[in-house]
C-alpha cells in the first residue's frame, strides 16, 4: 500500500509529485492550507490522488504497481517438467490382448509386447487367473466358421466366470464361456461358432 502524507499544499503537492515521479510539481493544483492528503491504493485513495495530481487515477495506480514490482525480489524459476506430477497408468488406456486363431490347432495370446502365450498351455491358464487379467479379443480371421468376439471375467455369485459378447447388427450378443479352466482352444473356438450363428 502506497501513502501519501503532507500537512500543507505545497508539501501535499510535492509528496504527491515525488510518489508519481512527476518531475513538474507546478502541473499539480495547489490544494487548500491546512489539508492532510493521506492517499492510497484503495479506490478512495487513487480517486483522491487523481484530484490532487489532474492525473486518470489508473495512471496512478500503474504507476505505484510498477514501482511497487520492481521492489520486489525475482521469482525463483520454477522446473514445471521435473516438478510436474506423473500421470498414474490407467488399465482403460492399454490395449485389449489379442488372440489370434492361427490354424485349427494353434492359437496365441498377444499381451503387449511381451511374447505371445500358447492358447491351452501352462502360461495360458495362468495368465487367465491374474487379478488384471479382465478380457480379451478372439481374432478369428483365420477361421471361416467362428466369428471374432470379446471375452470378458465377471464375478457372479462370489465367483469369476468368463463370458463372450459380440455386437452383432446392433444388439450386443452374449454367450457363457465358463470358469478359466474351461477356456481352451477347442472351447474357445466353439463359442465363436455359436456367437457366429447369430449373424445368419
């Protein structure tokens, strides 16, 4: 807050002057003996200072902010790279694992970039049984009889079963897979068929 104190006109004058770097007190109209002319910041303030000095009052007041600024000691550059927080990784934003169907009795699961898993083998039914392990695509373009779906693992009945959908002329189609134990190749590519049925 800037303060403008005098108990004359010319002092008035003068302090006025010398708070707005005027050089020329003579442009500043003399004010009345015996006024005290306490200005500030405040709307009241610059109003005042207006009145005194025949200066816009925002003039005066970016005048005393500019001032007021260079007082003022820099700020400490900021590294908004290094001190920025790191965005968690979101399941929703990874890719859906692919299965892909290959030949009637070979198929293989792509997760990511790690390498694929043999449909049927160990690796296969345990991946099945991992907490993140929710779903998957079965890429059928190498069959003529199954039609491409979605597997998902839902918890009904305080337990995890798998199910298929397929969006099928506008209505979503859902079919029961069963537990992951029962999820081989052979199961697997039979509930393409059958989803497949609903496309005739």
């Amino acid at each position: 807050m800037v303060i403008v104190k005098a108990d004359s006109a010319t002092n008035a004058s003068t302090a006025v002057a010398s708070s707005l770097s005027i050089t020329d007190p003579g442009r500043i109209p003399t004010m009345s003996s015996n006024c005290a002319a306490k200005c500030t910041s405040t709307a009241w303030g610059c109003e005042a200072a207006s009145r005194v000095t025949d200066i816009h009052h925002t003039t005066i007041l970016l005048r005393w902010v500019r001032e007021a600024g260079l007082l003022l000691p820099d700020a400490p550059s900021l590294n908004l790279r290094a001190s920025a927080p790191t965005r968690p990784t979101s399941s929703m934003g990874k890719a859906t694992p692919k299965l892909k169907y290959w030949s009637h009795r070979r198929a293989e699961l792509y997760v990511g970039t790690d390498a694929p898993l043999l449909v049927g083998s160990k690796a296969w039914f345990e991946w099945l049984e991992l907490p993140e392990s929710k779903s998957f695509s079965f890429d059928s373009s190498g069959s003529s009889l199954a039609s491409d779906f979605t597997a998902r693992r839902e918890t009904r009945n305080k337990g995890n079963y798998w199910y298929g959908y397929k969006l099928i002329n506008c209505r979503l189609r859902n079919t029961y897979i069963g537990l992951s134990s029962d999820l081989t190749f052979s199961h697997l590519l039979q509930v393409g068929k059958q989803l497949s049925a609903y496309e005739d």
